[in-house]
C-alpha cells in the first residue's frame, strides 16, 4: 500500500521529515498526514519510547495539583548534598530563563549563594534585558551575592542592561531607611524593578544552620534574635518573613529593607523561586502559601517533601486571604 501509516511513521520519524515534507512528496493534505499519524501512535504501528531519566513530569503535574496556578520544574539533584542540589537547581534555572525572556522583559532579581551561581551559568545564553536588583546589599561579606552584583553579572552575560542599587540591603534604623530612600538613584532603580515583568529570587530558612543569611553581614545579632523571637520560617530576599502560618512577621526588620516592599513584590506578574535542599523544603512551602511564587524551580527530594505533606493551605489561610488584597504604605507608591 502507497500510502500507510507505516510508511508516513517511517517518513515522519526515521527519515525526519516533517507533516508538510510528507504531504508534499506523497501528494497528499497535511491534515491526513497528521491524521495517520495519530491512528498509527493508537495502533501499535508506531511506539515512541521516552528515557525519563532526570525528568519528574509526573511529580510535576501532581504538585500543579496540590498548588493551584503554581508551575513546578523539578531538577535532578542525584545525591541530594548541598553544592550538587544548588548546582543542579541554578543549571535548571538557567535554563528555564534562556527560554523565557526576550530583550524587551525586566527581571529584579534577588540575592544568596543560589542566584550567584545562576548568573555564572547564564553567560551568553539570555535574551538582553533589563536587570533590576530587589534589595540593596553592602554587607561585610566577601561572598558576590548582593542583588546588584547579581544583576550586573546577569547583564554583562547577556549584552542586557542592568540598574544599581547602591545601598545597604537593612538600615541601621527606620530612620536612616527613610533617609536612604529619599535618594533619587535609589528611587529609579526601586520604580523600575516595580514595573519588572519576571522577579527571581530564592528562599532562605534563616535560622538554618547553612543559611546565607548569616553569613551576608546584613544582619546584627539582634536582628537574627528578632527573626528567633518571631518564628520566622520563611525569609524571602530579606523583603518579606513568614511565620509558620504563612503571615508576615518581624516587620521592624522588613520596615528597614532597602528594598521593593512585600506588596509590589507580589504584584509582579511572574515570581519564580529557584531553591533546593530539605531544610528550604518548609520555607518554599510557606512561600508558595503567602502567594509568592508563580513558578518553583527546586529538586526533586524537597518536591516529594512537598507530596509526602500534603498540604495546600496552612491551618489559618482564611485569616491570612484578606492581607493579601490589601495596600502596603510605601514611599515609592
């Protein structure tokens, strides 16, 4: 027979041609040529094989299930240690930023060990836009994970643009916050990552024994005791603290952040958290609660942590729906 299924497979998947190819040679439409397709992947006479092997689709659709409106890519972490967790969800997540943007998209970015590491993994493979940092950062550290050099680097791998944000990442006092936010510079740059059309940034479990956090000089031990005293479980770019029910918290602290208030950040259209390792496992979750995450790049052991509990919406969501809808006072707005 001239035209069977098993020949228009044959065409389609050994010879690599396309629908239109084949229509063309066999004079034939390229609806039927789909159509045959189809019946010979129902029959038998066709079979795709597919090696999942680092990829958790599955998973994937099932935690979309559990979190409503939330996209999951898992990455492969293998051995689950620390360096090879942040290594496989900064690879993932670069990769997932070389398709997704376009010269003319603004991106905040935020700070830590991870995106440091994703800024290195970007280098000539993202579109040239605009690089905007959250949060200022002129910690004692001699650690590159401020936003603004994250954001730089981000821009200078892409032939992009980025803005500065000259300033530390928490004042000394609200005091000093209100000084530090009247500078015009500080202002541009604040508006700007207002108007982002992407945000990416990690999470951190500040009181963890391996948070960045402690070791960014953002923070005096008085500050780390606030964030003791609080419960704070979930510390997002140092904008935002969550407690346990997914409710802000430590506000003297995030009063001080030189950064976009918690209210803008959540209204940027696309949020996308990169965060591996079990002990950030409670801190994505409280993230993803309070409604700051629209995409999660994580690996696969904190994505079955996130299955194994089960949990959609800590016990006191009710309570914590109406904050979301309301204004925060900010001098930028």
């Amino acid at each position: 027979m001239y035209v069977s299924l098993a020949r228009i497979a044959h065409m389609y998947y050994e010879e690599e041609l396309t629908q239109r190819e084949i229509a063309d040679r066999l004079d034939i439409s390229r609806i039927r040529v789909s159509r045959y397709l189809q019946q010979a992947r129902a029959t038998g006479v066709a079979t795709v094989w597919i090696r999942y092997a680092g990829l958790f689709v599955e998973e994937e659709a099932a935690l979309r299930a559990l979190f409503p409106g939330v996209r999951f890519i898992i990455a492969d972490a293998l051995d689950g240690t620390g360096p090879q967790v942040r290594d496989a969800v900064a690879t993932t997540a670069a990769d997932y930023l070389a398709t997704v943007l376009r010269p003319e998209h603004k991106v905040a970015v935020g700070w830590g060990e991870t995106m440091h590491l994703l800024a290195a993994k970007t280098a000539n493979r993202l579109a040239p836009a605009e690089f905007i940092p959250l949060i200022g950062g002129q910690g004692s550290t001699a650690l590159d994970v401020h936003a603004t050099l994250i954001a730089h680097a981000l821009a200078q791998g892409s032939g992009g643009r980025a803005l500065p944000l000259l300033a530390p990442a928490v004042a000394q006092s609200v005091e000093q916050h209100k000084m530090i936010i009247k500078d015009p510079g500080i202002r541009t740059t604040l508006a700007a990552a207002r108007r982002a059309d992407y945000a990416i940034y990690s999470v951190q479990a500040p009181l963890s024994p391996d948070a960045t956090i402690g070791r960014a000089g953002y923070f005096t031990a008085a500050d780390l005791e606030i964030l003791r005293h609080d419960g704070v479980l979930s510390d997002l770019v140092s904008i935002c603290y969550l407690n346990e029910r997914a409710q802000p918290t430590a506000d003297s602290l995030s009063r001080r952040a030189v950064a976009l208030p918690r209210d803008q950040l959540r209204a940027i259209p696309t949020k996308v958290i990169v965060g591996g390792g079990l002990s950030k496992a409670a801190a994505l979750r409280i993230a993803i609660w309070a409604g700051y995450a629209d995409v999660v790049i994580t690996d696969h052991l904190v994505a079955r942590r996130l299955m194994e509990e089960r949990l959609t919406a800590p016990p006191t969501a009710v309570d914590r729906l109406p904050e979301r809808s309301k204004s925060e006072a900010s001098p930028l707005a």
